[in-house]
C-alpha cells in the first residue's frame, strides 16, 4: 500500500539521516513520528518508529527499571563512520571483526555465536572507523533488536563463506529481512529499474519507495584461504578473484564484492578505502588564529558539508553562530575568507571566525 509521505515527513527523515550524535538523532526520531501520515500505508513504518525511539532512548538514559534486560542494543558511535558486520550464521563476521579491529570478538566452528553487538575501531590513514561485529541473519532466524541496532550505522559490509553456493540466497534473504523493516541495502551504482524479482538489490517495492535507512552495502567474501588446495599466496589471490568473478556474473549481483581472508588478511586492505570513498568522507582540520594547525585529530565529515558543519563539531549547538572562515588548501587557498555555507574538501584547513 502507498505510504503517500509528505513533505513535512520527508524533511524529517532527511534531518534525520543527517544528524549524527544519538540524542540529535533521537529528536529526529521523534519529530518523524509526529508528523507521519496516519493511516494505513504507515502502519508498520510507526511500529517501527515507535521500536527504535525505545531504543534509543533506553541506551541514552539507561534501561527503565524492570524493563527487559537484554543486550544494549545500540552501540554509541565512534570515529568517522560506524559500519555493520551483516551476514548469515557461521560465515565468517566475528574472525574478520577480531582480525581487522584486535577486538576479541568471539569466533567458532558453529553458528550462532556471536549474541549481541561488539564494536571494535578499524584504524584507517589518520582516522578509524567503528566496525560491529553482530548476530547473523538468516531466511529463518534474525534477533528482533538488530534492525534497532543498526540505528547509527552509516554502511554494511555484508560477509558470505566464499565458498557457499548459498551465498546469493543468503543474501537476498538478508537484504528481504531488513527491508521488511525499512532498511535498504544499497549497492554502489543503482542498478536500472527491471520487473520481476529484486530482492537481491535490496530494493522493495512494497516499501513505495519509503524506508527509514539506507545502507551502502560492499560484499565480503570472505575464506578465500580455503579455496582449494593452492598453498601459494599469489595462486590463492587468483583463485579467489576467478570464484568471485564466478559468484558476481552469475548472481548479477548489483554489490560490488571483494574476496578477504581473515586467516591469511588477503584483501583486507580494501576495506578501509571503500569505507572511506563510498561515505564521501572529509577530513577537515583546524586552526586557531597565530597557530600552527592541528594535524593530530582532523574533523571527520561528509561530501556537501559546509564551514557551518565543521563548527557545529567543534562547539556542539553552535553551527548557528560562526560567520566564516579561513581557508588554507594549497594551492588555492592560502587563507581566503569563505562563508559559513562553503563546501569543503578532504584535506582542507580552516581557521573558524565567530
Ligand atoms: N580458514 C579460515 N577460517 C575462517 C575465516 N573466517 C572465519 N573462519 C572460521 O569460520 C568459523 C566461523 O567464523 P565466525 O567468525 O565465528 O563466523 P560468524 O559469521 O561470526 O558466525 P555467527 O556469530 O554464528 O554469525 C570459525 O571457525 C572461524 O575460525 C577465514 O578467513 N579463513
Ligand atoms: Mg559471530
């Protein structure tokens, strides 16, 4: 059924995808769910909004005494993007997790491990991001508190065994059960609208084209290690381009993939450069008057934000007030003033006038 949203709704929910710290994001929660239409079209979509406003607003605030004792359900974010582990049981989430963040998350033999969200900081260049290793999803089987919990991520890594022929089913179930909860896996280029059946894209059509996130999704086939009997590292790095190439020609997968080991750490250096890259990712820093710049602990923003945005990271609620700023990014710019609604690019050096 058409959700027919309105205006008022989809500024909301732009407000919404925009704001990053939890409480701004709770606020936008809040205002989408004041002011969606009413009727029967967005019956689940309040049901889900009312699900992820407890949430969070439990995990600011501390759980309600009496209420559930589960696992905290969503992870404060951290660093310049936080990004989810998805993938069905046993394929291979947590190894990756350990391996690319030193975190201890738990791996073993058998599936259904892992039972509730550990983040873990994948350092990247001169910043990281915030990776969380989850529960799997399956056709049969997903936690009802991880689509709450993918609340702050901004992209997935979606991880498959290689090696399992399944891999595309597991896949599109995935995808099916997250947009069944308003959550759309996103490949890098949108592929051409076709009939017929999508699912695997991630795209839905009952959704009318309404969802409450979007998540940029690579493929991680991950195992590669364990492809044949090719003890040479240069010979398993082709086989495991020749059964990747195998997996996306013949699922016409929209994703792009990359095949990882988490044993050996084959491919594992893409990952960070994908993240960066395809969240458009800025690195600002800053100066003050008469001072050398900080280099240590650049600002981490997105492509299209302004002088404003950067100030409204360096004194929280006070974007409003900034006025302009300096600009040093060489060759160019040695210090010009440009206004608070300037874009900034990677790399770019600003001196903030209040
Ligand atoms: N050789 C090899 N073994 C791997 C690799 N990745 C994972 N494994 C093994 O595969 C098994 C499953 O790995 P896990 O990391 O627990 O899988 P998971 O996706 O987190 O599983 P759930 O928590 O059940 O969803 C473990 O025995 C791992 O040691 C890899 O790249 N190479
Ligand atoms: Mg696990």
């Amino acid at each position: 059924m058409p959700a027919n949203l309105s205006p008022e709704y989809k500024a909301a929910e732009a407000a919404y995808r925009k704001a990053r710290a939890p409480d701004e994001r709770l606020v936008h929660l809040r205002e989408m769910l004041r002011v969606i239409p009413r009727h029967k079209g967005t019956e689940h979509l309040q049901a889900d909004l009312k699900t992820r406003i407890k949430e969070l607003g439990e995990a600011l605030s501390g759980p309600k005494k009496g209420a559930r004792t589960g696992p905290p359900v969503t992870v404060r974010p951290e660093g310049a993007a936080q990004v989810a582990l998805l993938g069905p049981p046993n394929a291979g989430k947590s190894r990756l997790h350990a391996r690319l963040t030193g975190s201890g998350a738990e791996s073993a033999p058998y599936p259904f491990t892992t039972r509730k969200p550990q983040p873990g900081m994948l350092p990247f260049e001169d910043i990281s991001f915030q990776l969380v290793d989850l529960p799997p999803i399956s056709a049969t089987a997903m936690e009802s508190w991880v689509p709450s919990a993918l609340t702050h991520a901004d992209a997935a890594l979606l991880v498959l065994d290689i090696r399992d022929p399944a891999a595309l089913d597991d896949l599109a179930a995935i995808a099916r059960r997250l947009a069944g909860k308003h959550i759309r896996l996103v490949p890098d280029v949108l592929p051409a609208p076709v009939s017929g059946d999508d699912a695997a894209s991630g795209a839905d059509d009952d959704l009318d084209g309404f969802h409450l996130q979007d998540l940029p999704t690579l493929l991680v086939a991950t195992m590669s290690d364990l492809l044949g009997d090719t003890p040479d590292a240069a010979d398993a790095a082709s086989a495991a381009d020749a059964e990747l190439q195998a997996f996306t020609e013949l699922t016409a997968t929209p994703f792009c993939a990359i095949a990882t080991s988490a044993e050996t750490g084959a491919g594992l250096d893409l990952l960070g450069p994908w993240i960066f890259r395809r969240l458009g990712i800025l690195r600002v820093y800053t100066k003050v008057p008469g001072q050398p710049p900080d280099m240590q602990r650049p600002l981490t923003l997105r492509e299209g934000d302004t002088v404003a945005d950067a100030a409204g990271l360096v004194h929280r609620g006070l974007a409003g007030d900034v006025k302009s700023a300096r600009l040093f990014r060489e060759p160019l710019f040695r210090g010009q003033h440009v206004p608070r609604d300037h874009a900034l690019s990677d790399g770019d050096i600003i001196e903030l006038h209040w």
